[in-house]
C-alpha cells in the first residue's frame, strides 16, 4: 500500500485533467492503484507520470486475455515507482490482436528497452520508435510468440544457427 494514497490521488488527478481521455478507467488492486489508459495515449501519460517523479519503471508485463472475456485480446502493465515519496503506480493498457502497435517509452526509461523487447518475443506487441526492436528471449529463427495462449505448448524449435548476442550489447 502506498505510504500517502491521497498524494497519489493528487497526481493522478493532476495528469487526468492534463491529459483528458487519456486515463479511461481506475481501480485498486492487491494494494496498488490501477489506471487503464487509452492505447493512443500511453506514450504521453506514462511522461506525465515521470514528470510527476515516478522516476522508476518497474517492469512492462504482457498479457494474454484469451480465456477471458475482453474486448480486446493482449494488455500491457507498466508498474512505474517513485523512489522520492515511495509511490507505486500500475498503468493497463489494452491492444487488439489486429493491431499491436504501442508507442514505446524506451525514450523515456532505459529499463524499458528490454522489457519491450520480451513482450515483443513473448507476446508479439510491437513498439513504435523503439531502437533495437528484435528478439531477445528466443533466437532469432523462432517463429510465433511462445507466451500467447494459443501458441502449441510441446512446439519445439531448433536453431539451425548461432547469434552473435554481442552484437545487441553493441546497439545499446
């Protein structure tokens, strides 16, 4: 639980009226509070918080809503943190499986750009005007996204070459 929810509102505030549109719903969640946020607006958004001292992104986690009915099929969840008033913030955003495009925020946060990279292998999520958006879990012949709930779970693939992996160390 946050140490001041009613500053956290405060700054939730502040972006929502900001940013209007942006945040199309709230909730709590396991002691977190939760904003889901329109897929055209994350990039903004998640600037609007950094802004506001969430200087810290967690984690970006995708996720398959397959089993579950939902309009749209994948989420994305940014956790983001600010380590000068211990506030912890969860933002979801919900993408379709026709169109996985989502603005990247690697420009934003350093620790972005492997997290987008593993939910790019993992769940297909393609990140606009991300730097080196390539596979980073599977090797680079791997076709599919081995985390999405309809990939076959015995389907095996080989390699047939070896990757260089320091060729992504030479990119960052």
């Amino acid at each position: 639980m946050p140490q001041n929810p009613d500053q956290l509102q405060q700054i939730v505030d502040k972006v929502s009226q900001n940013l209007r549109g942006a945040i199309t719903g709230e909730e709590d969640s396991y002691g977190d509070r939760v904003l889901i946020v329109a897929r055209d607006h994350v990039h903004d958004t998640l600037a609007a918080f950094k802004a506001e001292g969430f200087d810290l992104l967690l984690d970006i986690a995708g996720v398959d809503l397959l089993k579950i009915e939902h309009a749209d099929r994948f989420m994305l969840t940014y956790i983001l943190y600010s380590m000068k008033t211990d506030l912890r913030l969860r933002i979801k955003v919900f993408v379709a499986k026709d169109d996985m495009k989502v603005a990247s925020v690697a420009d934003l946060w350093e620790s972005a750009n492997w997290a987008e990279r593993e939910a790019y292998d993992m769940f297909g999520f393609e990140f606009e005007g991300h730097p080196n958006l390539a596979r980073i879990l599977c090797h680079r012949e791997f076709e599919g996204h081995a985390l999405r709930k309809d990939y076959p779970l015995m389907k095996g693939q080989w390699a047939t070459t070896a990757s260089d992996l320091m060729v992504d160390l030479e990119r960052e």
